[in-house]
C-alpha cells in the first residue's frame, strides 16, 4: 500500500472515529463489509502469476452490535463475502479459496465499529464444507444413468463431468470456476437426470438461459448452449 494511501486511510479512520464518538450511530452491514474490503487489498500477495488475497475474514463486534445482527447473522455473512469476491474481480485479484466471513462477539471492541482479521486458509480446510453442501444429492446421483457432459466456456477452458453434479459461478467452491462480473457467485449447477441433464439457476442475479429461453430449470439431452447472464458456455452430452 502506498504512502499516500496510508495517509488518506489514517485520515479517514480519525474522522470517521471522531464522529462515531460524538454520535454512536448503528453499525451498518456495508461498514462491515469496508473493514473487510480494505483488510483484503491491504494484505494481497503479489506472485509470478496472480495476485492473491486472503479467503478468510472475521468481524468482531461489540456484543450490542452482534446481538442486533444476530437474527440474519447468515445473510450478512453470506453477502459480505459475495461483496469481497467481487471486488477482488474487480482488482483483479484472486482469493486462494472460497471466501468466507464471520461474525464474532468481542467485548472488548467499542460499540458501533469493526474489528477486522484477515488471513489465507488453504482451501483443503474447508474441503468438508464443501462436501456437505452437496451431500444431500447423493441419492440422486447413485439412481442416475446419464453420460458424461462436455462444457466448453467461451474462453476455450474445457471441463468434462462423469455422471456428477456440476456448480458453475465466480466462487473458487464451484466446479467450474468462471471469472466473469455477468456470472453470479454460486450462479447454477448441472446434474444427471435420466439419460439427459438439467441445469437449474441458482437464485443469479442476471439469469441462466438454455438455448435462449431464461429457465429456473431447464432440461437438454443433446447439444446446447447455456447463457449465464450473458457469459456462454456450450454443453455437449458424450
């Protein structure tokens, strides 16, 4: 980080202290999510290849703030972390994992701000995570006769699943990890169905489309072209 944005880091935080002071308003989810955003440009590593940022963050809150938050704790963890992958896009940047934040209760942080920690966790520690989001379809995936599933991406990367769910999004937990601001975090997933597959969009923010029709769940046996937000990507059944 450069001097003059030490500076103007320095400046801001004794402003913004001050008026908290005097004032002690609520504590905000977006306050929450710019003690983290500044942690994770602080700390990024600088490589041969990437620029890599820490995955894993905690906000420590004075406990009348985590008490306030408590009752949608998930959501603002959840958004937070999908506001810092984005950023990271946006910096050019790459988590060495799947963000992921927490909430905890401090006492000894003032009311009203937010303590920070950021650090790299290897992505194999939340390996088991990962696992158990996909658990559930595991009944599923033992009935299922499908092929195996060719997906081509619009920037020529190649991924080819054998009877198994696919999750495609910008998150680094996704099979197919697509680097792309059109595409959502977690945007969709594809799975065996029978002797085709089924794509189902994932709540996106700009949609999946299967052969130009934008579907919550849309069913191919055959080639196609699936669209997220935009960002095409060719599926071809082998």
């Amino acid at each position: 980080m450069s001097l003059l944005t030490q500076v103007e880091s320095l400046i801001e935080g004794i402003i913004e202290g001050s008026f908290r002071r005097v004032l002690s308003p609520r504590l905000q989810p977006l306050e929450i999510a710019r003690v983290l955003e500044r942690l994770m440009l602080d700390q990024k590593l600088v490589g041969a290849q990437s620029v890599e940022v820490p995955n894993f963050y905690v906000a420590r809150l004075h406990p009348v703030d985590f008490d306030r938050f408590a009752s949608f704790r998930d959501s603002v963890e959840r958004e937070t972390a999908a506001h810092l992958d984005r950023r990271a896009v946006e910096e050019g940047c790459r988590p060495i994992g799947p963000i992921r934040v927490e909430l905890a209760l401090d006492p000894r942080v003032t009311r009203s701000f937010v303590k920070g920690e950021a650090r790299f966790e290897d992505a194999s520690c939340s390996e088991s995570s990962g696992l158990s989001q996909t658990r559930r379809f595991d009944t599923v995936l033992a009935a299922v006769a499908a092929r195996g599933l060719a997906l081509i991406t619009e920037d020529g990367e190649e991924l080819r699943a054998e009877k198994t769910i696919v999750t495609i999004g910008r998150g680094m937990d996704n099979s197919l990890v697509v680097r792309d601001l059109r595409v959502s975090r977690h945007h969709a997933r594809i799975e065996p169905d029978g002797d085709g597959w089924i794509v189902q969009d994932m709540e996106s923010t700009n949609g999946t489309y299967l052969e130009g029709q934008r579907v919550q769940i849309g069913r191919f046996s055959s080639n196609a072209e699936i669209s997220l937000g935009g960002y095409r990507i060719t599926v071809r059944p082998t």
